[in-house]
C-alpha cells in the first residue's frame, strides 16, 4: 500500500511475501521517497520466502549503494496459539541485521502508537526502513485502547512506563517487555493485586532508545531485581541481540535475567493447550517475587 505525501493515493494488495514483491516495493519506496510506501503481510512468518531482499537491499542498500528507502513492513507477529507457521516474523532475524542505524524496529502496543508511529515515518526526512512487530490480537483487545487526546496530541513513545499507581518504593522487581506480552503481564498483577512488581515497555528495540528506558526506570533506582520478559523462546526474539542494550539502561550493580520459552528449533508449538501453558508459565515466572 503506497501513500502520498499529497492528496493523491495509489492503493496495492499483495497476499504473498515473495521476493518479486519485495523487490518492487524496495524499488517504489526508494524511487518515490515521498511516499509512505506501506505492505502488510498476512502472517509475518511468510517474509521467510524474502529473506534474500532483506539481506542484500532492505538492511543493507543504503550502506552499500547509498539509496534511501522508507518502506514499512507490517509484519504480524505475536504468539497467540495459532502454530509456528502463524506466530513468529522472526524478530531475531531483523535485530542482527541492525547496524549504523541503518532501518527501525518498533513493537507498538496501542492505536495511538501506531498512529505516531506512522506519522513520524511519513514526515521523516530521512528514509529509512521500518519494520513493524504487530500482533493481530491487539486489533480486539480491551485493554489495547487509546484516548482521542492521545491520538491527537499525543507523540510516539519509544519506551512506556509504568500505568498504574504503585509506588516506587514499594516496587522489588522492574519487567521490561516488547509487544503483547505486556497485556498478559498486566492482567496477571493486577488479578494478583502485586503492588511489588513495575512493567516497563520498550516500543521501540533499534535504535534503542536509552534515554527513554533510562527516563522510565528513573523511579527504580533501588531495584535490583530486573527481569526481560518474551513470549518467543530463548534463542529466538530479542533476547540474544539486545540484551546489552538492557544492561546498560538498568541500574549499576542490578540483575537481569530472562523470562520466557525454552530455546526451541521451531518458532512455536502446535498444540494450543502446551501454548497457554508455556504463556502462563512464562508470566508467573516474571511476576513471582520471592
């Protein structure tokens, strides 16, 4: 789906990620630089088939050709107990390709996100790819909501603190988290009425956003108990490739360790109860104090 600038529009529809499809939207974002090129796919595991484009224009044309390319790729990603052809865009795979600032990777968790997340891509000088992690569940969610003073004067937000009224002193244990994961975490304190536990979004994984983070857990200095929350397993999502972006924003001298799925070859399971019980899992274990 392209988008001008102007009031003119031109509006396409592809189904399937291939490479000719890459490739034109590679070559129409980068020839007309004043457009919003947008392409969603139906499922993000089906860039797979792309990978090539990926790798030899989309990460790398800039570096290597100087062409400017805005492109977004909506991929839907988000572990909702559809198997491991339905739940992964392989977010690890686009995190390693990160470099030089060379593209963005968002994880946008609200309307009013997406929307100025969009809006800043259109209005940016600078043309750079935009890959984007949405889950499709967040389309239906009543907690995935946004106010029209956020949609209309609001701005996007690299990083999201803490929503509701704890206090800061009373917190042990801070959870960073990406995409909807968040929802589950958010749903499970509250049913456990935890007053000890803070959940930090991060919107944004590259650039990372340090002073952002680093503004969100200025209430937490005094925590020492950090913990990285993904619904993707150990050796899959941003895990491996961003931790050291998660040390350095956490405070001198404090933990993090990983709540999660077990590293796995395949993206996910195929059976929906072995999935609710590995989400439950994976939730308890970032929210249980000791």
């Amino acid at each position: 789906m392209s988008i001008t600038a102007r009031a003119s529009s031109a509006f396409g529809t592809r189904y399937c990620l291939k490479k000719r499809c890459w490739r034109f939207e590679y070559g129409y974002a980068t020839a007309e630089p004043r457009t919003l090129t947008i392409w969603e796919a139906q499922f993000g595991d089906f860039a797979n088939g792309a990978q090539v484009v990926i790798d030899q224009f989309i990460s790398s044309g800039e570096q290597k050709w100087g062409r400017m390319c805005g492109l977004v790729m909506l991929l839907p990603h988000g572990y909702e107990g559809q198997g491991p052809e339905h739940s992964s865009a392989r977010l690890e795979r686009y995190l390693q390709l990160c470099a030089e600032q060379n593209m963005q990777v968002c994880v946008p968790s609200t309307p009013a996100q997406v929307y100025h997340m969009l809006r800043r891509q259109a209005l940016r000088g600078m043309r750079r790819p935009l890959v984007v992690m949405s889950p499709k569940s967040l389309l239906r969610h009543p907690l995935a909501v946004s106010s029209m003073d956020e949609l209309a004067n609001g701005t996007f937000l690299p990083a999201i603190g803490e929503i509701d009224q704890l206090d800061p002193q009373a917190v042990k244990r801070v959870v960073l988290c990406s995409g909807k994961v968040y929802y589950d975490l958010l749903e499970q304190r509250r049913k456990n009425e935890q007053k000890d536990v803070a959940i930090v979004r991060i919107e944004q994984l590259y650039p990372f956003p340090h002073q952002a983070v680093q503004e969100a857990l200025k209430a937490y200095a005094h925590v020492h108990d950090f913990v990285w929350c993904q619904e993707e397993p150990l050796n899959q999502g941003a895990w491996y490739c961003s931790q050291h972006h998660f040390r350095e924003v956490i405070p001198f001298g404090a933990s993090l360790r990983y709540a999660g799925r077990p590293a796995s070859a395949s993206p996910a399971v195929g059976y929906m109860s072995v999935h609710q019980k590995q989400q439950q899992d994976l939730v308890n274990d970032a929210l249980n104090v000791d």
